[in-house]
C-alpha cells in the first residue's frame, strides 16, 4: 500500500505536463535573471552573481535546472506520443510542422543558454554550432549572422535566446494543448522539488580560458561525431535526416512508421551511451583518458554548493582589474609572482585549482592544489592547454624524468640487460639485484619525486617537477609562508614565492654533484677520496651530506660569471620529444656553436617558429630584432647571443644581464690535419674527476631507505669508495664519429651480487664513461700530457719511459697501482699498454679506448717530443703535415718499432 502511494506521488503528472511546468519555471527566472546579466561582460558578470550575489545565484539555479528539467520531459513526453502513434491523430498538417520546429528551437534554447555562460565551453559551442548552420546550403550564412554572433558579440545570441527562441517554444505548447499554463498542483510539486535543487546544487560554469571544452553533456555526442568525421557537413546531413524522418511519421503506413521509430529509438540509446562515454573517456583537448584522469580532471557536472541567502556580503569585492575568482577576494594583496604568473591575470585557480565561484572558504579550498607543479597533478596545472602543455609533454620523456640512461647502464653492469641503450622509466622499477641497487643509491634525482616541504628545497629533497626549477623562496617569501603555517598571517602582507626562468646554479647541484659531478666541477670543487693527502693551503669545503671537497679549478665560464642555463637551454633539460637513450644525446650545443671557425648560422628572433622561445624572448624583453646564434645540431636557438653585423657574437648572462664578446677558435684548433680528430674538450678540459676501486655490496641487516617510495627499508645496498683524482681526463674514441673525445671512470668496481641472492655470485666491472668534464680552460694541453702520458691513453698512471738503444726505441711503462686480480690490469687503467682492450669496456656502445695502431702512432709523436720542444718549428711542421715532416727527420731521429 505504502509503494503504491509513494510511486502515484512519484508519478504526480505526466512527462508532458511536467516538461510545461519546467518551461513556465524556467522562463520567469529567465526574465529575473535579465536583472544581473551582461551579455557584454557574459562570464565575469555569471561569476560575480556566484560569488557576491546569492539570489541572482537562486535564480540562476532554479533557471538551469528547470531547463534541464524540460528537456528531459520533453524527450520524454514525444516519446511517450510515438510509443502510442498519437501522431495519427494530427489532422492538420500544420500542426506537426510547429511541432518539428519546436523541436528545432528546443535544440537551439538549451546549447544557447549554455553559450550564453561565457566560459571556454561555451566560446566553444557557439563556434561549432556557427560551423554546423554554415555548412546549411544556400540558407547557412545568413542563419548564422541570424543566430550565432560572433566570439565577441554575444547580442544575437541573447536576443534570439530570450524571445524568439522562448516564444516558439510557449507557441508550440499552445498549439499542442490550447494552454500555456500547467496544472497547479504539477506546478507547485515541481517548484519545491527545483527549490531544493537550487539550494544547494550550483548551475555549473567553466573558465572563461578553460582547455576543458566539452559542451553540455546533451551536446558532446555531436562534438564526437564531429571529432570522427571534421565535417559539420555530415552531421547537419544526420540530423536533418533524423528531423526529416520524424516529420514524416504522420504521412506513413503503420509498418515504416514503426521501422522509423525503432531507428529513432536505436539512435537515440547509441546517442546517449556515446554521451556517457565521451563525458568520462575524453579530456583535454579531445584525447582520451582513463577512469582516473576523469577522477583527476577536476571536470564538475554536480556541484554541491549551499545558497546562502542571508549571509552578508557586502564587505566582499575584487579590486578592479582582477580575475574574477573567489579566491582574489582574499589573496588579492598577495605580492612576489612575477608578470608571466600575475593573479590579477591568470587567478588562482590556473595553477591550484579548487572552487574560484564560490565564497565559501571551506568550498573555495575543496580539492585545492597545494604544490602545483607535481607530476601528480601537472597534466591540471602547468600542463594545461593555456599554459605550458608542449612543455610538459616533453618534459615527462625527458631524461630528467625517466633516468633511463641511468638505470640502463646500472642493469647492464649488474647483467639484467644486454644493451646499453635499452630503454627504461624510474618509476617501472621493480626489486631485482640492479633495481634494488638503483632505488637505494640512485632513484632520488627524477623530478618525478614529490615535493613535500615548502620553501626552497633542502640538499636531498630532489624532484618536484617544475618547482625543481622554477620555484624559488625569497627570504620574504620564506617569513610570509612561516605566518602562514602559524595562522598569524596578514592577508595584505603575503608574499607567494617566485616562479620565473631565472635558474640559479644551485637548482642542479644536489643531482649532479653525484655521477659526473659536473656542477662541483664547473665551479672547481673535487670531492675528496679515500687517502687523499690534505693540503691546508686549498680551500675546502663541507657538502650537506657530509662529502668533503677541495677546491681545484673552476671553468672559464664560471670564472667569466655564466650560470648553467646560459649554455643549456630548454629543450635540452625539458627534453625535446625525441626520447634520447643518454644525457649525451640531449645536449644541442657545441663549443663551435660560439666560438666559430668561420661564419655563425644565425636567424632573427622576429623568425622564431616555436612558441615556446617566442615566449621566453618575450619574457626576457629582446630584441626581437635581434640575430642570434642556431645550433648545429638540433637547430636549437640560443636566445640570449646576438651576432653583430661584423658575425661577432655577444653572449649576455641570464640572471645577471651581462655581455661577453664569444672569441672565434684560436687558428691552433684548426691548423693542418693532426689535430683533425680531436674534440674541443680534448684539449681544453683541465681536470675531470676520476675515482677508482669502489665497492658495492647488499647489507641484508644495515637498514637503509628506498629514495622511490620514501621508505625506510630492513636492508639495503652499501656502495664503499675508493680512490679518488682531479687531474685531466683519460681520451678515447667516439666510434661512430671517429672523434677523440674525453672519458672517465665511470665502473671501475666489484659488486657481490652473491650478498643479494644466493648463486649469483660476484663480477667485476671495468667500464669507463664518457664525460664533458666542464672544467674548460683557454690555453689546450700540452702535446705531452697527451703524446707522453699514459693516464691520457688509458694506460693508467705511472711512468712511460723512452730509451734508445742504438737505432731503436722502445717504450715501456710502469703502472703506479697494482694490477688487479680480475683482469690484470692497473686499477686506474682502461686498457693495457700496447694491448687492445677487453669489451665491454665503456658505459656507451660508441666508445672505446685507442686501439694498438693508434697508441703506436701517438707514442711516435711522444717519442719526438723527448727531444723536441713541443713549440718548435719542427713540430709546427710535424701539426701542418706530420708524414712530409716524418720523411725529413735526421738519422739522430730515433722512433719505436
């Protein structure tokens, strides 16, 4: 008895009925609503009714969920007259024809109204929907002017919306039942049913700069088919097909009026599941994402948002020229952005997300985004389509993200792999030997890593995705942030931390000062090794954790007071969609890109294509005028030169603004054919670390941390070091150039593998790496500590000694370190004297020491040199054309077998 009252309650009218009362409800709080819109100012004017006016909120609630109401009732209601082929009983023709046009202009009242919002969805809608009339034929142009304006006159639209549109519709209902008014009671049920609604559920609106462009969840079908077919065309076809067939029901036998209603029906379930679809499975830009990514998306279709009528807001405003964001209403005094992140332009919500259309605190903050930036949250903050989209795309393959090359060569040494340039991402790691390995000793620097702490961050809170970089704390910023943790902040006097492309040094120290080392290295600090002998006369200095350094020599660069980022620019540390297998592979830039032997490639900065440097110029304030250098590989520009009319290039500093004048090569790097093989960091890299004997081994009960998950764990890998060198660096070849280029250490090392897992023993590894040592010096090598030193061949240190006996020479050396059990070899060497080197040897597939043939030939230089000063006129000769030079040589000239 009791399901039977509830259910006759439930069922009060009939969908007809109910669809009359919903449009009667919706048109008066239309004419209500007129007061506080302004279709010249649509959004802001939509956002100030949310944020400050409470009843133009209600009423512009009770206006959308009415409308909501009837179209719904109004499917339903034709469907309830087809399923009973009420449709036979029209006699007069004109009446269905009424009908199909109300059909048409119920279409149109809903996806106007939405247009009418403002927000980037509905600039979106009004295009499309302006696409779709145009490709009309004959007609379509002028019902486009007729209907759809224009982007920044929303006049037609507004006009056409509230009267024309609304009177066919009160027409059309008339026609159909002899009455404009509903039923009393249908009436007052529904209006209490809408006022609760209103209450305390928001009409949705989206940003006006949105990238989320879905249109109404009734319109996203057509915006798919669109996406399928790119032609309005078609999808004006369709739905003139599906209009065209319902206004001939009337006309057809029962069998193909009930064939076309079944299509109806089909087409209309079809419709509704694409809706369902495309409103979860489609994000940004139209791609697809998961059930999480919608999770995440921060799309709204019910906001839970109480109308607070009696509260008072009268003491709440947003200062002229701002965003019209809630959130402005108190943080509009903050200071300390700079003007590519200005509030007053991009709001809040842009980077942190939450609710800008609500003044209630706690509402405002719901699913608010403390550190954006996160790559947990990226994709919504700085990677949205208005922002910096390409950027993150980029960023989230790079290197720096995904440490492949890292964890590709620690997979090789440990024999989890067979190739060096197999690729890999940090956050795949799984717990075997090399990945336990990697996540206890390795996996802390990726900018995947979480920011958990504010302020600047600390020597091994590494990662936090953009803010890695781009975040920095004033000492102001740093005092307002502690006020604020401590609830006695002042709203005028916040200070938000910075976020600009002014990267300081000591953004890339606590990464690569580990590995490489090439940020102690280009500011001349080496960390100091097992048994190194103090000196008290060199400075020295104490890293945060603990590793002692000794100051050697920094790099002409840094001396000069350049900064990392004015050699290094973006698309070689954000990445640039290429997927590089090492850090090698992503640098761009050559020593001759500035410091040429001949004539710069250049080109204006007017004639830039990519957005992304037309924006830093910008920011920046060049010159656009300006000619600058390109890169020989990766054509990259380089923003901050200028290439004068005499081609002299101008390198200005980032962070200090600036200038040096970039010397074309000295004539030396040039001059004849000897030297044609090297690189320039052959001869011009002063020192490179080198450490030698290191350790590693598994401590089953030392408790150790795993840098991926933040956790503390039972047992952990122990690296121990061993000795360890500033002096230059060891020189090999880049095989697939056939270039001379610098090497280091990079695996000289035992690991017992056997201390991990029973059975698997232990190796021993002797592979050195490549290195751009970034210690760079004006004055080159001397011929010697190339032609007569054995750690520059790979030897390892000791003493290479030339002797004569009668009319031949002969070499030999003897080693400074014992050999090691293992390959019986120097512990420093990478290959032996006079011998070819055991594979693997490298850390890259390309390089290799020098081969027997080419120590041979260096030491026969070496051997002229025991007499010959290196500066004479015989080995300027010997540099021009060594074999003319050769052939020349006196019989006291006594050269090796």
């Amino acid at each position: 008895m009791h399901l039977k009252k509830l259910k006759k309650f439930l069922q009060f009218d009939t969908a007809g009925w109910i669809a009359s009362s919903s449009l009667l409800i919706c048109a008066v709080s239309g004419i209500l609503l007129a007061i506080p819109y302004d279709f010249t100012r649509a959004h802001q004017s939509v956002a100030e009714m949310l944020l400050f006016n409470p009843a133009g909120s209600l009423v512009r609630n009770f206006h959308y969920w009415s409308a909501q109401l009837f179209f719904i009732f109004s499917i339903l209601h034709i469907y309830d007259h087809l399923k009973k082929s009420t449709e036979t009983n029209i006699r007069n023709i004109r009446t269905w024809v009424i009908l199909c046009f109300v059909i048409v202009s119920l279409a149109y009242e809903m996806i106007s109204g939405f247009i009418l919002k403002g927000d980037a969805g509905g600039i979106q809608a009004r295009r499309i929907v302006a696409s779709l009339i145009e490709s009309i034929p004959f007609i379509g142009k002028m019902l486009k002017a007729a209907f759809t304006g224009t982007d920044e006159n929303w006049q037609i639209v507004y006009i056409q919306h509230v009267a024309a549109g609304t009177i066919i519709l009160f027409v059309g209902i008339y026609e159909h039942v002899h009455t404009v008014w509903p039923r009393l009671k249908t009436f007052v049920i529904l209006m209490t049913i809408l006022l609760f609604i209103s209450l305390i559920f928001r009409a949705p609106l989206g940003q006006e700069d949105s990238s989320q462009i879905k249109g109404p969840w009734f319109f996203v079908g057509i915006q798919e088919i669109l996406h399928l077919t790119s032609h309005p065309g078609f999808v004006v076809l369709l739905f003139g097909t599906v209009l065209f067939a319902f206004f001939l029901l009337p006309l057809l036998k029962k069998r193909n009026r009930n064939m076309i209603k079944y299509l109806l029906l089909a087409g209309g379930i079809l419709y509704l599941c694409t809706t369902l679809f495309v409103l979860i499975f489609r994000g940004e830009n139209w791609k697809w994402q998961n059930w999480n990514d919608f999770r995440q998306s921060g799309e709204q279709h019910l906001i839970f948002d109480p109308v607070k009528l009696f509260e008072s807001k009268s003491a709440k405003f947003i200062p002229e020229n701002q965003k019209t964001e809630g959130c402005l209403v108190c943080h509009s005094s903050m200071t300390g952005l700079t003007e590519s992140h200005n509030p007053a332009i991009i709001g809040c919500f842009a980077c942190h997300k939450g609710d800008p259309f609500s003044s209630d605190k706690e509402q405002a903050h719901k699913k608010m985004v403390l550190v954006p930036g996160d790559f947990s949250n990226v994709g919504q903050t700085c990677g949205t389509q208005n922002c910096h989209q390409e950027i993150t795309e980029r960023m989230l393959n790079s290197l720096m993200t995904t440490q492949s090359g890292i964890i590709a060569v620690d997979k090789f040494v440990f024999g989890e792999t067979a190739s060096l340039n197999e690729t890999f991402h940090i956050k795949n790691l799984g717990n075997s030997a090399a990945d336990t390995h990697l996540r206890n000793l390795c996996a802390g620097c990726h900018l995947g890593m979480e920011k958990t702490k504010t302020g600047n961050a600390g020597w091994l809170e590494r990662g936090g995705g953009c803010n890695a970089c781009h975040l920095h704390y004033t000492d102001q910023a740093t005092e307002s942030m502690k006020r604020m943790q401590s609830k006695t902040s002042v709203a005028a006097e916040e200070i938000h931390p910075t976020i600009d492309i002014q990267v300081t040094n000591d953004r890339c120290l606590s990464c690569h000062s580990r590995s490489g080392r090439i940020s102690l290295s280009y500011e001349g600090w080496n960390e100091r090794g097992v048994g190194t002998t103090e000196n008290p006369s060199t400075p020295t200095r104490i890293l945060p954790d603990g590793r002692v350094l000794e100051f050697v020599q920094a790099d002409i660069h840094h001396q000069k007071g350049m900064a990392c980022i004015d050699c290094h620019g973006s698309y070689e540390i954000m990445g640039d969609k290429n997927h590089p297998i090492h850090k090698e592979d992503a640098v761009n830039l050559k020593c001759t890109d500035c410091h040429t032997t001949g004539k710069p490639k250049s080109l204006l900065i007017a004639e830039l294509t990519d957005f992304e440097s037309q924006m830093i110029a910008g920011l920046r304030k060049y010159d656009k005028t300006n000619r600058i250098v390109v890169t020989e590989k990766g054509q990259a520009p380089l923003l901050n030169t200028q290439v004068d009319q005499l081609d002299r290039i101008f390198l200005t500093d980032k962070l200090t603004g600036k200038a040096h004048e970039s010397k074309p090569a000295a004539s030396v790097c040039t001059k004849g054919k000897g030297h044609g093989r090297l690189s320039c960091e052959a001869c011009h890299t002063a020192w490179a670390p080198q450490c030698i004997g290191c350790h590693n081994s598994f401590e089953k009960e030392t408790s150790g941390f795993d840098l991926l998950t933040g956790k503390t764990t039972k047992s952990t890998w122990v690296e121990f070091a061993g000795n360890s060198f500033a002096e230059p660096p060891v020189l090999g070849v880049n095989s697939s150039t056939n270039q001379v280029v610098t090497a280091m250490p990079g695996m000289v090392m035992s690991i017992d593998k056997e201390s991990f897992e029973k059975g698997k023993g232990k190796s021993f590894h002797r592979l050195y790496a490549p290195t751009s040592g970034h210690t760079t010096q004006r004055q080159g090598r001397s011929c010697k500590s190339c032609h007569n030193d054995p750690l520059a061949m790979g030897f390892g240190r000791g003493e290479l000694i030339y002797r004569n006996a009668g009319n031949i020479g002969n070499w030999t050396f003897e080693p400074r370190f014992a050999l090691n059990q293992n390959d019986n070899l120097p512990e420093d060497a990478w290959t032996g004297f006079l011998k070819e080197a055991q594979t693997p040897n490298s850390t890259r597939s390309w390089l290799r020491p020098f081969s027997v043939a080419e120590q041979k030939r260096i030491l026969e230089v070496g051997a002229c040199l025991t007499c010959h000063d290196e500066k004479s006129k015989v080995m300027d000769q010997a540099l021009e054309n060594y074999g003319q030079t050769l052939e020349r040589r006196s019989k006291k000239c006594v050269l090796a077998e």
